[in-house]
C-alpha cells in the first residue's frame, strides 16, 4: 500500500517538466520571501530559510531568484505581504486533509480552497477537525546511488534520527529518513558531513492512522490533491489516505 508521499513521487514523474517547474518555483519563491520574513535572511541563523534555500537548489532554481525572494521576506525589495494559514477538511471516506498555504488574500483563499474541496469530492471542515490527527516530522532524502545502506543508517541513527526506508522516488530509488522535528538540521549536517548527498530535507506533517481507499474514492482522491497542489496559494498538502500501488499509477 502506498500514501502521500509516494503519490508525490508519481505526481512529479507525469508532470509535464516545464509546467512543473514553473509551478515549483513559484512555491519555492513564496517559502523564501515567508521563512526570511519570520526568521531574517541568514540560512545560519534561520533552519527554516536554511531548509528553503536547500530545496530551492535542489529544484535547479537561479540563485538569481533565491536571492530576490530572501529580499523580499527581509524588506529589501517590494513584496506582497504574505500570510501563513492552514485549512482542514476531508476528502473521499473521511480522509484527512491539511492544506497548508501562504496568501496575500485570506478571503480570496479561504474561497477557493472551500470550492476546491466542493468540486472534487471533499469538504472544508473546521478549525481542529483534523490537525490533531498529524505531528510534524522531519523528513531527509538522501539518493541511494552507490551509498551503502548500513554505513547510512548508522550515521543516521548516531545522528538522532528515528527511521529509514527504501523507497522509489522520482528519479530512481532513495532512502527516506524519519527525524524528530526539531532535530532535522542537526541531522541533516551530519549526513553531509560523513559525505552522503541530501537531496531533499524538509518538515512533513505525517499521519497518526491511515485510511485504506480505493476504486473510484482513491480516483477522486488524488483528483482533489492535485486540484489542492496546483492552487497557486498553497504551499503543501497533507493527506492519510492509503491505497494501492495500482490506484495509484492509474492517476
């Protein structure tokens, strides 16, 4: 059985690449301008600017652009006022669903998320309705390409981190790696420090249960992820949907 996060995988090997990126970057952008806004524009000094900065190069975007979007967040250059909001709901079978989003328009927002959800199956909820059904988490990919998976997991696990799995990924199979929250950074530097390439490093919200789906409530399902991830104001989406292999290719 497979979940959200493999349903990313999939989502970035059908995307069309230049749609991709351009959607990619403009989240990337908006995560910069967001984290330097709250924590000032020093990836030291910063882990969340740091984790942006991070992902921004491993999406190939220009350090021309990371450096615009860090001026915005500080003052530097003119920005829209951006605002972090985060919506619950359901989708298909009572799955969960946390929208997480950066607006410059709460109203506009909170409209378009509602009719979203409406259109493909799901519903809005309230405040709390499914928050406490997650717990943040940090996540590290790491590519498994000529990396011995003992001499990881042994640096992972002295590092602090909890888990670590074997997974395909979107250009060929990874190792995912569980942390605390609060110890993603500190993880994340060690790996790198013993020579291993993170290729992905960033703060999940996982899920306490699952929900098995399938048939045509696993179609509408990632019918109403993708409509979630392809709004322009949303940052991430996190669901506890789980469902087979071959549901989920049928995408």
């Amino acid at each position: 059985m497979a979940g959200h996060s493999k349903w990313k995988n999939i989502r970035l090997q059908k995307g069309k690449a230049d749609v991709v990126r351009a959607k990619l970057f403009g989240k990337l952008s908006r995560e910069l301008t967001v984290a330097a806004k709250a924590g000032g524009g020093n990836p030291d000094s910063n882990p969340r600017l740091r984790l942006a900065v991070d992902k921004a190069k491993a999406g190939s975007m220009p350090a021309d652009n990371i450096k615009r979007a860090i001026q915005k967040g500080t003052g530097e250059l003119a920005s829209e006022n951006y605002e972090e909001v985060t919506y619950e709901g359901y989708g298909p079978n009572g799955v969960a669903v946390l929208v997480e989003a950066a607006t410059d328009n709460r109203n506009r927002t909170v409209a378009d998320i509602r009719a979203i959800f409406n259109k493909n199956g799901g519903s809005m909820g309230e405040s709390g309705s499914v928050a406490w059904q997650f717990s943040r988490q940090g996540s590290i990919t790491v590519s498994a390409e000529g990396v011995d998976e003992d001499n990881l997991m042994e640096a992972a696990l002295e590092a602090g981190a909890d888990d670590m799995t074997r997974e395909e990924g979107a250009e060929g199979d990874e190792f995912s790696i569980s942390t605390p929250y609060e110890a993603l950074t500190d993880v994340q530097s060690a790996l790198e420090k013993a020579g291993f390439t993170v290729t992905n490093a960033e703060v999940a919200l996982v899920p306490s249960t699952t929900i098995a789906i399938e048939g045509d409530a696993a179609v509408k399902m990632l019918k109403l992820m993708d409509a979630l991830e392809d709004y322009d104001d949303v940052q991430n989406v996190s669901a506890n949907f789980e469902m087979s292999d071959e549901d989920l290719a049928a995408e």
